[in-house]
C-alpha cells in the first residue's frame, strides 16, 4: 500500500490541450513537490506545496500550475501541452523539507505529440 | 545556487565487482542523502548521513558523508544484476532546505 499514488502512469496527449497530472498521498505530509525528469536534465524542480493553498514556483514552472485543495491532493496542469513537456513527472511528498528526504510517486510518463 | 555534481556519469561492470561513486559540491552540505531509481519507477532513498565522517551501511552500500562537508561517497561492494538503475546525491539546499539533487549515476551490471 503506497503512501504516495500518481495518475495517470501514463498519458499520450495533442499539442495545445491541457492536462491534468494528479498526486495524491495517504501520509499526510505538509510539503509537496512536483519533479520533471529528463535525460541529461536529471530531476528538475516545476512547483512545490507547503500546505493548503500555498504552493510556490521551482526552476523550470513555466508552462505549468499547480493546485492543493486538500491536504492529501496535488494537482500539476499543463495548460496547453507543448512538445517540449513530455517528459517522465514525478510527484514527492515530504515531512520537514528536504532534512529527512523526499518519498517519491512511480510517476507520470507524459507524451505530447 | 547550491550546485551537486556527481561521477562517474554511467558505469558498467561485471557481476561480483564492487562500486564506488562520488558526490561533490563548492558549497557544505549539512545532510547527505542517497536514492537509487529503478526502470519506470520513482527514486527510493536508500542512505542519510547527517554527520560529517559519518559512515552508514545498508546491505551491501555503505555511504560516506565527507569530513569537509563537500562530498559524499558510495560503495557497493559485490554487484548483482538487481542493482541495476540511477544513483543519486542530493541534500537540503541550506536556504530553502528543499533538495538538490545530483544528475546520477548510471550503473549497468553484466551477469
């Protein structure tokens, strides 16, 4: 039982559409992360969440929103999906930052064509 | 900002050899932290090391977290094939503590 899900694992999508990539875990962690990861790039910082409501922006968050209702949800929308996005989206959640490390998702492998 | 560079970029070994890996950074690093990431799955920490000279064990890996507070090491000592996959360092960014991460390691091991 993992305390961390992403959906979907996968997800083939068209130029200009938006997407919705969801996190949700059941550790109720304060902080949330949402990672890109691309060969060459290795794990790349888009948006991060440190509580309801408050999220703030990473290195490379263009392109990309973000939402948290809820605790145990983390929500990262492409607005109008780019080639340039397709990538592998990992999901993280942690309990005090980085001190103790981060628990990742299995995550998302997006392809935008 | 705080940077982590990590060497060997890939390696390939044969079955039954030991491994080592570096971490290294211009800045200090108060924790030290290693994952390894499997083929379609998400990175799985598997070493922290909060003190410098700290060296911690787990199985077959044993981690280093460097006097100078700059570098970090890890070993695995007789490789099987389920070693397989990406190492990383990463540590908490002394500003924000979120984690930086190194680009990996990359180990292939032939049976």
């Amino acid at each position: 039982d993992a305390g961390i899900t992403q959906s979907p694992r996968h997800k083939v999508t068209e130029t200009g559409t938006p997407v919705t990539l969801r996190c949700h875990q059941t550790e109720n962690h304060r902080y949330m992360y949402w990672y890109r990861q691309d060969p060459g790039h290795g794990l790349r910082l888009i948006h991060y969440s440190y509580g309801v409501k408050d999220t703030d922006k990473g290195e490379v968050s263009d392109g990309y929103s973000v939402s948290r209702s809820k605790t145990e949800d983390f929500l990262l929308t492409l607005e109008s999906a780019t080639s340039s996005q397709t990538s592998v989206y990992f999901c993280a959640i942690s309990t005090r930052q980085g001190l103790y490390g981060y628990t990742f998702g299995s995550g998302t492998r997006l392809t935008v064509v | 900002g705080q940077q982590l560079n990590q060497s060997p970029q890939s390696m390939f070994i044969q079955e039954g050899e030991d491994v080592s890996m570096n971490c290294t950074s211009s800045s200090i690093f108060n924790t030290w932290l290693w994952y390894k990431q499997e083929p379609g799955e998400g990175p799985v920490l598997l070493i922290a090391l909060y003190k410098a000279g700290e060296l911690t064990s787990n199985g077959r890996l044993t981690a280093q977290f460097g006097i100078t507070r700059k570098d970090s090491f890890l070993n695995i000592s007789a490789s099987i094939p389920s070693d397989v996959g990406i190492y990383f360092c990463a540590g908490p960014n002394r500003g924000s503590e979120k984690l930086v991460f190194g680009k990996g390691t990359k180990l292939t091991v032939n049976p």
